[in-house]
C-alpha cells in the first residue's frame, strides 16, 4: 500500500520518469539495482500482456509503461565501467557504448508510445505498442547480455 501511495505521488508530481534514478541513492551496487529493476520491468511486462491478451481496458498500462520509460531513460547510467562482477551484461555493453545507448533509446521510445497508446485508450495500438517495447527488450538482450 505504502509503494502505491509512494509512485502515485511521484506519478502526480510529475516523477514518474526519474524513477529509476531516485533509487539510485538507496543501492550503491549498480549490478544489484539493474537486476532488481528488470524484474520489475519484467512484472510490468507480464501484467500488461496479459490485459492485452484478456481484451481487458488499456488504460491502466499507462503508468506502468511510464515506469519502464523512466527507467530505460536512464538504464546506460546503471552501467558504469567496471560494473561485471556477478553481472550477465556482455562486454559489448562498454566496448560497442554508442549502440547500447541507441538500444536504450529505443526502448525509451518504445515505452512512450506504449503509454501514449493506453493513456488513449486505444487497444489495438497499445497492442502494437506493446509487441515493440517486447521487441527492443529483445534486441538489447540479444546484443548486451549473455545468458
């Protein structure tokens, strides 16, 4: 109850985006906070598919996909040089930064519009929005983390 009332009223202030980043101060070990945040993307990705998949409203995604934006904002900073110990990121994630940063990017953007589409109430663009933010989560792992 206590984090609910917490992110409406970072939702409310307009913090919604800066989420991820206000964490930051509360774990100081990069590799724990990227995985603990993934599993919660991963939460969130699995709620909204599955109100996709019932044909459920739409509009309750929105604030779950403005979580994931906020933090895919900021992912390239919770990987700082020399964070691998107990970490899955490739090597690729520092030597090839210019494309991790892209990835990110584009998973950014595909959150946004995944928000915008619920926030409109429109299923079958939310749908759509939904499958890309799925397919830059995908790329990003195929390129930036080993198994």
């Amino acid at each position: 109850m206590t984090r609910m009332v917490w992110m409406a009223g970072l939702l409310a202030l307009g913090l919604g985006g800066t989420l991820a980043a206000g964490t930051a101060g509360a774990q100081t070990d990069p590799v724990a906070q990227r995985r603990d945040e993934m599993k919660r993307l991963g939460a969130h990705l699995e709620a909204i598919k599955k109100i996709v998949d019932a044909g459920e409203p739409v509009g309750p995604i929105e604030a779950r996909a403005e979580e994931m934006r906020g933090y895919f904002a900021t992912l390239p900073t919770l990987f700082p040089p020399g964070s691998t110990e107990g970490s899955k990121a490739l090597p690729a994630v520092w030597s090839d930064r210019a494309g991790f940063e892209q990835a990110a990017a584009n998973a950014t953007a595909a959150a946004a519009k995944l928000a915008a589409a619920a926030g409109s109430n429109d299923a079958a663009a939310t749908a759509t929005a939904f499958r890309e933010v799925a397919g830059s989560c995908g790329a990003c792992h195929r390129n930036f983390r080993g198994r």
